[in-house]
C-alpha cells in the first residue's frame, strides 16, 4: 500500500471538501460510507433527487479512484498483485502472476473494505462464499459500480456480481466458466 496519509489525501477527501460550503464537514477517520451519509443528510437531498444522484456518482468515481491511488491500475504488475494478496491475507503470498490473480480472483472480499483499510487499519474480512459477500455488502451498502470507467485491471478482478449472484459464477475470465454452465444446464434439459 502506498503511504496512506498521502493516499487517504486523494480522491475521496478531494470529493468531500467539494461541499464544505453546504454546512458539510469531512471527517477523515470515519468511513467513506459515513460520511456520504452525512453529506446527504447535512445537505437535505432526498434518495432519489438529481442532487443525491449526482452526488453519488462523483462518490462512486471517487472511491473507484481511491481503490486505484492504493492498489494501482496495471493488471500486469506482479508487485500490485503481491500487495492485494497481503492486504486480503492470502498467506503464503504467491511469487507468480498467474497464482496471484488465481488467488485473488477466488477471495471473496468487500472492495470498499479494501479502500477503508487505510483509514481504519481493520483487517479485510474475507467471506467464504459469494453468497456471504453479497448478504454482507448488501446489509452494508458498500458497494462499487461495476461499470465505472476508471476501473483499473486489479479492480477489475475483484468485481463481483452481488445484486444478483446466482447469475454470475465468481470467474471475470471471458465468460467461458458461465458459457461451460449454461451449456451443461441446457444438456441436462433436453436429455
């Protein structure tokens, strides 16, 4: 990880203190979700206002941003994938490229948890099933946008489908894992 006082400095402080002027004050040691909450409450926007809307993109672009000023962005870079796998508690730690995105990819962890880290120095949970990620992220609202354009390869990797995960199989590789199961499914259909 890179040097968090620096880190925790970037995009999610800069997105906050786009609304001190609101009455809105940034509180770097609570959670990222915390304080968006009590941006919105502060500021008076209702859930589905265009101002909360707005709001919450330039969030969820912030935190996509933050994810990327710790981990970095370069899928291909073995030192980066090393470094999640010690955060996430993968132990021992993988000296190969191939290993490493195999063992990350298969670690169920909340994203945001990993983007909190910084500030909270609170060991990544990590789940043991999609099903308990998604329970968790859900009850927790931690989310991160699957489609935001600034992910970065490593972030990439540790998207999970959780709004619907009985329709995702825990692999991002090409869809050949999902292609093999619809085709086994269909088989046994007809069969």
């Amino acid at each position: 990880m890179s040097d968090s006082k620096s880190v925790s400095e970037q995009p999610l402080e800069e997105f906050f203190t786009r609304f001190v002027e609101l009455g809105f004050s940034y509180k770097p040691t609570s959670s990222a979700h915390k304080n968006f909450a009590n941006l919105c409450k502060v500021s008076g926007w209702a859930r589905n206002s265009g101002e909360h809307r707005n709001a919450r993109a330039g969030f969820n672009d912030a935190l996509v941003q933050q994810f990327n000023a710790i981990y970095g962005t370069d899928g291909n870079d073995l030192i980066a994938w090393q470094n999640l796998c010690c955060v996430i508690g993968i132990e021992p730690v993988p000296d190969d490229m191939k290993e490493c995105k195999r063992v990350v990819r298969d670690a169920h962890v909340n994203i945001v948890d990993l983007i909190e880290i910084v500030r909270t120095r609170n060991p990544v949970r990590r789940f043991n099933s999609l099903d308990e990620l998604a329970r968790y992220t859900k009850q927790t609202s931690k989310f991160i946008p699957k489609e935001n354009a600034y992910q970065g390869g490593l972030l990439k990797e540790l998207l999970r489908e959780i709004i619907n995960p009985d329709s995702y199989f825990g692999r991002r590789c090409n869809g050949s894992e999902k292609r093999k199961r619809r085709k086994a499914r269909k088989q046994a259909g007809s069969g």
